[in-house]
C-alpha cells in the first residue's frame, strides 16, 4: 500500500492516495464502489443504531463495544509482524515476548502476517503451536494485479499452512491490500484485514476500534483493524506516550507493528519488551497482550476485565 493520509501503510503497494477527512477519506474508487458520500462521512454512519454485535461495528463508533463503562474495558494491546520467517529473523522475534505474561498468567502472543517465500514453515508451526497467530501478507512481496489473483493467492496460501499442519482456523487475518483484495477476504473464509497504517489515527485522541463495513453499499471485508502508525527506524517514534494516554483515557484497542527492520535492531528491541513488561506491571489486570483474532474476539462478545480471567478465547 502506499501513503495514507500521512502515514506508512503495511504489506504491498498501492495507488491509494487519501486526504483527512473525519478519519478515513476516500479514493475515487471508493466512491464508485461504496457510495462514500459527500463530506468524507461513511454511508454507514447513518446506521449506526444497526450496527450490532458480535458481526456489525461502525467505523465512529469511539465507545467500547459490548455499552462497558471504561473502567469495565481492558486495554487491548496487539502485537504485530510481518513477512517472512526463517531461522535468522526468528531469533529477533523471538525475545519480544520473553517473560510477558497476561493476568490469567498465559503467556502474551501476537500475530505474524507471513510471506511464503523464503519462510521456514516448520517455525511457523512452532509459532502457532506457541499460541501466536498466523496471517498471511503475500507469496512473494509482490501484489496481484487483480482480484481473482488475490484469491488464488489465499488459497495457496491457507493450503501450505493446512500442509504443515497450522490450525488454520486460529489465523483469519491478511495484510497485504490494495483496494482489489477488498473483495477477496470473505470469500476465502478470512475475517479481517490489517493493512491500513495511519498517521492521521495514530494519537491518542484519533485511535479508533476496529470496525466493519456492512452499512455501505457494497461489502468490501468483515473487519478492518487499523495498525497505528507508532514506529519508525530512527526510534523518535514510540508507542509509549499514544500507550499512557489511552489508558488513562478512552481504552481503545492498541496496536504496535514491529516491522522487520525495527525487529532487528536490538536496542529498539529490547525496547519493544521492555514496553510490554512495563505495561503489564503497571497496570495490571486492566493489559492484556493478545493476537488480532484474539481482540476481535472480543470485541464481538465483550465481557468486563472481572470475568476476563474465564473468558474461552484469551485462555492458554
């Protein structure tokens, strides 16, 4: 994908070219597609009443799902990666997690978005075994030029990972989208999409839950789960200061994208860890550090941070 609205954007490129508008903006293609109207807002906003769960959650909708107070709302934090995974990256994978563990004393886990080529599968068995969950981004880096391509990708994709043994039914993710994969998600049995990294709702105050897309006039996905653009090689960019005031204010879900390059830098590493480990301390029962699946699951059925000890999917 290519720039939006300022930000990075994950997985392969694209022609998108967004302005800020109340959030998301759209492309000429959208608005072909989606009836986007006029002033930037989703046809969806007007339905926001019937945007239930656990299937339908509007994109602004800013209130934790299920009508919990705040103080009934754990703070989500996902942990993200991408691309291919073999004996050399995994060792800078690996270590992020050490000693993290949530308030059910389960180990923390994330989700890697892998690329088939160059990617050792029996790691990613060992990864999933581990409880991480496995997505899938590309075969190659590159992107199909059209949807049945994407489709097809999917296909071959989910198939090496049923071949090496990966429950495929614990990774329902993609990253990889250009507007043509849009189409393609629910048709593989895909249930949501990670791909749009944003620096326009990467603050604080512009974070937003992950949403769907059911009120527009064409269905594009099930969900879209924002990645917050917080990271950048240089390390000016930390995900610490966006992390404080969340919690302290709104709760939204909290998602830090550790792209390869930053994974493999061991200060910026180690720095990673040591924000988990931070946040588990000082915080609690209120942080839990769980896969994209994981957190949609939720969403769609939230239960207050009192019951979540018990809740069936965040167990070991």
């Amino acid at each position: 994908m290519g720039e939006i609205l300022g930000g990075k954007a994950r997985g392969q490129k694209s022609q998108r070219e967004l302005q800020p508008v109340h959030g998301w903006a759209p492309t000429p293609l959208l608005v072909k597609e989606t009836g986007w109207k006029n002033g930037g807002e989703w046809e969806q906003a007007n339905q926001l009443q019937n945007m239930l769960l656990p299937n339908c959650r509007c994109y602004n909708d800013r209130s934790p799902p299920g009508g919990l107070t705040m103080s009934e709302t754990p703070q989500i934090v996902m942990v993200s990666f991408e691309g291919t995974i073999n004996t050399e990256n995994i060792k800078s994978y690996r270590p992020i997690f050490s000693g993290v563990t949530n308030p059910n004393n389960c180990p923390a886990r994330g989700t890697f978005f892998i690329e088939d080529s160059g990617t050792d599968y029996e790691i990613v068995k060992e990864l999933s075994d581990e409880g991480h969950e496995i997505g899938i981004t590309s075969f190659d880096g590159k992107a199909p030029t059209t949807p049945d391509g994407w489709i097809e990708m999917i296909k071959q994709m989910i198939s090496q990972l049923v071949g090496y043994g990966i429950d495929v039914k614990k990774g329902k993710g993609v990253r990889a989208s250009p507007e043509e994969i849009t189409s393609c998600i629910s048709r593989n049995e895909m249930l949501y999409d990670s791909s749009c990294s944003n620096a326009g709702l990467s603050t604080a105050g512009t974070l937003t839950w992950p949403y769907t897309f059911d009120y527009m006039p064409k269905k594009l996905m099930k969900w879209e789960v924002p990645a917050a653009d917080l990271h950048d090689i240089s390390g000016e960019k930390l995900p610490m200061p966006c992390f404080l005031i969340i919690i302290i204010g709104n709760r939204k879900s909290f998602s830090d994208d550790c792209l390869p390059a930053w994974a493999s830098k061991r200060d910026l590493r180690e720095g990673t860890t040591e924000f988990l480990q931070y946040i588990r301390t000082a915080f609690g029962k209120n942080v839990w550090i769980v896969p994209i699946l994981r957190a949609l699951q939720w969403i769609q059925t939230p239960v207050p941070i009192a019951n979540l000890t018990t809740f069936a999917p965040w167990q070991c």
